[in-house]
C-alpha cells in the first residue's frame, strides 16, 4: 500500500507556497479504468478492524436473539452488514478510497455513499433494536436512558441532520476546508466519520425502524425529504458553474498528468451531486410511502384485533344476562368505533 500520493504532494504545495507548480514527478494512482473500479484497493487497518468488529458483533446479537425462539428478519442482517458497513468499505477502501485525494469526483461519489446511502441501510438494520433485545438488564436501562435523554432528543433529529447532510457541504466546498482535509490525514478521515454519522441523524428518525426521539407523521418526513433534496441540486449546480477551481492549489500542486482536466473533473464531480442526490432522493420517497402504507395495514390490523375482542367480549356478557348476543355485540362495536373517531 502506497501512502496518500495527494496529500503528500499537498504538503508540498504549502511548503512552497500558494499556486506554485513542484517540480516533481507525479506518484499517485494510475488512470482510473474501469478494471480499476474492480481492482483499485487500499486496505487500512483501523477501518478494517472498526467493520469488522461492528458486523461481528450485530451478527452475534442476531444469533443469539434467534437461538432463544425470537424472530429477527435476515433482511436486517443483509441491509446493516452488506449495504451498510459494506458500502462503507467499498467507499474507503475500495476505488472512491484510493482515487478520493486524485479526482474530484471520486471524492464527489465517495461523499454521496458515505452521507446518503450507508446510513440508509445500517437504519433498516434496526441495530438499535437488536441492543435492545439482547443487551444484558443494565446496559440495557443505559441505552434506553440516552435514547430519552435531553442530548439525544436535541441531536438525534431530521432537521439537525438536514442541516449537516445539506448544508455543512457549502461550508465545506465553498471555504477552504475541503484543501485542508486534503492535506491532513486526520481531518481527511473525520470528514469520512462525518458524512457518515450526519447522515444516519438524518435519516435514522425518517425511513429507520428503530425507536428514536423525534420521529416525525410520515406526511411531515415526506414534506422534509422534499425540502431538502434540491439543496444538493443547487450545490451541484453551483459547484459546475464555477470557474474557480475547488482546491485548486491543491490539484496542480500534484500535477496528475491523465485526464479528465481540473475543470472537467470539478463538472463531473457536480453533475454527480446533483443526479446523485435527486436519484437517492426519489428511492427515499418511494420507501417511506411503502412504509406508511405498511404502518396504515398494521394499524387496521391492530384496530380490527381489537373490534374483535370488544365485540367477543359483548356476546359472552349478553349470553351471560340471557341478552341478545348478535345485538349486544353490534352495538358494543358501533361504540367502540365512536370512541376511537372521537379520541
């Protein structure tokens, strides 16, 4: 494994000033193929270690939880193990991870996966409900505490996460903060934990299952995703109509001698920002209205259970008094009906 080619030649660049070209020969990643979308790899030991460590330990809880008799989807298993924490991985370690310090927009593409589609499936893999249903009693009664707490109430909210998934990306691209987290290892790696953990405070309350402070009526997740989304639009939009270079000091500091140029590389970068977001976007949309009609089945479902047993109950006591029972039992329905239009 080589180290970061563009940070190192980065460095450089600040070392001789702003805007000056080094005399060097570039030494980063060869052109970006489509072989090497299959094969670019840059393995990394603490993301690796991270993964793995937090797949073996929803996989455990997931057996566990089945060993006693109860159910636990295995679609829940694939969403937070494969599309989640693999999707991390593929972001990192794969292609976007190797070329995210040589091409705009990989770095564009890797942004998109680690804000917008990771979390989307480590929130469908209920991994907060699996702690739940398997935690000993006190970590337990600790767990449930935070999710209640005041912090938990204030952060774990789709309006903090809108602003971290759509707006710290204008401060990030329109300031000099996206160059300095080229040329710096560690604040390069926390972005990577902050698009991640922006967009599960996103979309965790939105399309997850599991029981989180602040989860909005599906009308009102609706009407947020649909304000929010052109926000990536109309950055993407901003970001190929500039003619100021993103990092521009940066990118000619490391003299990457294969196409695409800087400014196509930035339009491209954009342009995925923008398609990116909206296709992501539509997915989102048609998944929650799937779960509102799933939520509005089980609620009838629910309701008709207990219509059921009200009107078993009103035959029983009807037969016990010697009562019409078919009576006793339609009217006894009728006014649980009323009760629960008025309620």
């Amino acid at each position: 494994m080589h180290d970061p080619p563009a940070r190192r030649a980065g460095q450089r660049s600040g070392a001789e000033g702003p805007g000056r070209r080094l005399d060097h020969v570039y030494d980063g990643p060869p052109p970006l193929t489509w072989g090497r979308l299959v094969t670019a790899w840059e393995p990394r030991a603490v993301v690796l270690i991270a993964l793995v460590g937090l797949a073996a330990a929803y996989l455990l809880a997931a057996r566990s939880l089945r060993r006693r008799g109860d159910a636990w989807s295995p679609a829940r298993d694939i969403s937070f193990v494969v599309g989640g924490l693999g999707t991390i991985a593929w972001a990192t370690l794969g292609w976007m991870g190797v070329y995210d310090d040589t091409l705009f927009w990989a770095h564009m593409a890797q942004h998109m996966v680690l804000s917008m589609v990771a979390p989307i499936f480590l929130a469908l893999g209920a991994p907060v409900t699996l702690a739940l249903r398997t935690l000993p009693p006190r970590p337990r009664r600790g767990l449930r505490k935070a999710l209640h707490s005041l912090p938990a109430k204030i952060l774990i909210n789709p309006l903090v996460g809108a602003v971290l998934v759509f707006g710290t990306p204008f401060v990030l691209y329109m300031t000099g903060l996206y160059q300095a987290s080229l040329q710096n290892d560690a604040l390069h790696n926390l972005l990577h934990v902050h698009f991640v953990l922006a967009g599960c405070i996103f979309f965790w309350p939105i399309i997850g299952i599991d029981p989180v402070p602040n989860r909005l009526p599906y009308p009102m997740r609706l009407l947020l995703v649909c304000i929010a989304l052109p926000a990536h639009a109309f950055l993407g939009v901003s970001i190929m109509a500039q003619r100021t270079i993103i990092a521009g000091d940066y990118y000619r500091a490391l003299g990457r001698p294969w196409a695409p140029s800087l400014s196509q590389d930035q339009n491209i970068g954009g342009g995925l920002l923008w398609a990116a977001g909206d296709l992501v976007g539509l997915l989102v949309f048609g998944a929650l209205l799937f779960q509102w009609s799933k939520a509005d089945d089980r609620e009838a479902a629910r309701v008709d259970r207990h219509l059921d047993r009200t009107e078993r109950l009103a035959r029983q006591r009807a037969v016990a008094a010697g009562e019409d029972a078919a009576l006793s039992a339609y009217n006894q329905r009728l006014k649980a009906l009323a009760d629960r239009e008025s309620g």
